[in-house]
C-alpha cells in the first residue's frame, strides 16, 4: 500500500508530567574527579540542564518546531517511515533527499530545508526521512534494517513522491546510508554530497603510496587515532551489545540527556559548552525525540546492522561525489585521499566553520556547500545531470 499520510508530531502533555517526576526523583553518580568533560558530562552541569529541561523549556515551542516542516508517514518494505517534505517553488528544482544520523535526527535539517528550497537557480526539493528507529518513523521488529535496506527504502519513497532520479546528502550514518544508495541505485542517484568520513583506528597503510603526508594529512589521521582511543566506547556498545545500553536509556531522561549532549560538546565547533554552538532548546529538542520516542536501543542498533557498511569498499561507487570538511568533523581526509576512495569526486571543499551537526551549527554555509557541490558537480557533466 502507498498511502502517504500527513503526521503532526507533538511532544504530549503525559509524557512531559512522566519526564518531570523522572528527573525529580533522579540518582546522581558522586561528582567527577577532574574539570571540565575528561571523564565524561560533568555533574553539575547535566543537572542544570535536566532542570531546565524539565521545569523551564517552552514546550508549546517546542512543538511549534518539531511541525516546522511539512510531516508525513508511509509504509516502506512493511515500516511506516516519517518524512518531511519540502517542495520549491520553482518547477526545475532538482530533488535532493537528506540522511541524518545518530544522534541526530529530522531536526538538524529545519533551517536548511527552507533555504535549500527557496526560489532560485539552485533550488531543490527537499526530502528528509527519519531513519527507521528514529524520530517518528517506526522500529523495526526484524533485524536486517541496515543500510543497504534503507538505501532501497529512499528509492521506493523519493518515487512516491515523483522522484524518479535525485541527489543524495548525508554525513554520520547518512555518510553509510548515501555510500549504499550510490551503490546499490547509481541509476537513480544523480551524484551525492558527503560531510563525514570513515576510517580506522591507524589509516596509515591507506595512505601509504602518497609518501610524506602533508600537514593537514597528518592532522587527519591524529583526529582518527584520538577518536578510536577514547572517543569510540559509545560505538562499540552500540555496534555491539546496543539492547544492553537500551536498557538504561529507556528508563532514565537523565541517562538519555547525558548518553546524546556528550556528541553534541565533543562534535560541535563550540567554545567549551555545546549551547555555543547550538542552542539549549534546539538540543533539547533532539534529545526529546529519542527519550519520547523510547529510541535508545533502537538507535543503537542501526550501529550493530551497519558497521560493516561504513567501511565496504568505496570502488562500487560510480556516481559524481562532492565532500566537504568542516574542521570541527571528528574525522576528515584530505582532497587526495578522498580522491583515493571516490573515483569521480567532482567537488572538494573545507569550510570555516562547523562540525559535525554542520546543518545545525551554521547553516547559511552547509547550504551553501550543498549548493555548490551539486551546481559544480551538474556544470562538469556535458548535458547537465537532468538534461539528456
């Protein structure tokens, strides 16, 4: 059955009373032995934030946001998937569909949707669905939602809408989803945008014929030992044992807050909190999808279903690829080294700003990136991607 229906989400007034008598009687760990976020999210500010949270966010804001965009459902491969759906104006838009990832969500792309279909030369039309698990799309009961399933899941949705051929964007697991739609449907993906990268713990054998790294190489490859050395434990739970760590986040806002706000300060392009890269209610609104949603196994087990994915051999894809670095991305390559993956890579860039909630955080220039790479990527093709 292909029945799209409209959905309007709601953060609802039992679920908020539940949230406050959870965070009125919440146990505290002793506070940790050193300053600042060594040791993980520090007490006395996770519980000022668990507090406004709970007895000073404007919850009919709130919800004013989560129906920003234009919301529906529909039944993919046997899973009512969620997705906003903006159309342009503009009859010539290009279709573009978003991929978020963990812990993010529809979310991240409120500001950019509206900019990216605004009325002119580069306009498009913009689909962004929660990946199944998250947001208010539905959990899988079945194991097999990997990313190669939900790569055939976006094919199927962008032709009810009318899509038959479209841009894909992503970063975190919307980078493993993309990757997957590339793959699997180069027939029906036009070229896809990229802001994240994957690699191992000591990439240094895969760049072993460039001879001396450059600098920015060498800054590369230190961000991708740090993060397998201590950033990675939340991963590897997650890639491994995701019902175990579900189990603690379904049954404490306190846990779920501080399991996702932990990212969003070591991710973002912050100045020591992550409100200083992206606002308090903004963040709470994220966090509220997965601890309304009860998501946080579900989430997690998109990690154990893809990890093989996010590291399959990038050869199979053939279709023109653009890639932008933001410098507070938690792992980035260098121009050649991603010309070593992609062999059409049509676009690079390194942006000023922004980290890895780039769509969050500034923007004005993760349109403008997006923008770009597609007007580049569309210019180097003889008839234009949608001419011919």
């Amino acid at each position: 059955m292909e029945t799209i229906i409209p959905f309007t989400p709601e953060f609802g007034e039992a679920e908020v009373e539940d949230l406050r008598r959870r965070v009125a009687g919440a146990r505290w760990p002793a506070r940790e032995t050193v300053q600042g976020w060594e040791q993980g999210v520090p007490t006395d500010y996770l519980r000022g934030l668990v507090d406004y949270w709970a007895n000073d966010y404007d919850w009919a804001a709130a919800n004013q946001r989560l129906r920003r965009l234009p919301q529906f459902r529909t039944t993919i491969d046997g899973l009512d998937i969620h997705f906003a759906h903006v159309p342009s104006p503009v009859p010539t838009a290009r279709p573009l569909i978003l991929t978020h990832g963990w812990p993010g969500s529809y979310l991240e792309f409120l500001e950019v949707a509206e900019r990216l279909a605004d009325p002119g030369a580069d306009a498009f039309h913009v689909v962004i669905p929660s990946l199944p698990g998250f947001g208010f799309s539905e959990q899988p009961a079945e194991r097999g939602w990997n990313a190669g399933r939900i790569a055939d899941a976006w094919v199927e949705l962008m032709r009810r809408l009318g899509y038959q051929r479209f841009y894909a964007q992503g970063g975190d697991l919307g980078f493993v989803v993309s990757l997957a739609l590339a793959q699997r449907h180069p027939e029906r993906v036009r070229a896809i945008h990229l802001n994240f990268w994957v690699s191992g713990a000591d990439p240094s054998a895969e760049l072993a014929g460039f001879g001396e790294l450059t600098e920015e190489e060498h800054r590369y490859v230190g961000k991708a030992r740090h993060l397998w050395a201590r950033e990675v434990a939340y991963s590897m739970l997650q890639s491994s044992k995701p019902q175990t760590i579900g189990h603690s986040l379904a049954d404490t806002p306190v846990g779920q807050c501080a399991w996702i706000i932990e990212k969003f300060h070591g991710w973002t392009d912050n100045t020591g909190v992550p409100e200083s890269a992206i606002s308090r209610d903004r963040l709470l609104d994220n966090i509220g999808l997965y601890w309304f949603g009860n998501l946080g196994a579900s989430s997690a087990r998109l990690y154990w279903e893809s990890t093989d994915a996010a590291v399959a051999d990038h050869s199979a894809v053939t279709v023109p690829t653009g890639y932008t670095v933001f410098p507070a991305e938690i792992l980035a390559a260098s121009e050649r080294w991603t010309r070593l993956r992609f062999t059409d890579l049509r676009y690079y860039s390194q942006a000023v700003r922004g980290g890895h909630f780039a769509a969050m955080e500034v923007p004005d220039l993760f349109t403008d990136e997006v923008r770009a790479a597609f007007r580049t990527i569309e210019a180097a093709s003889p008839t234009g991607l949608f001419g011919g």
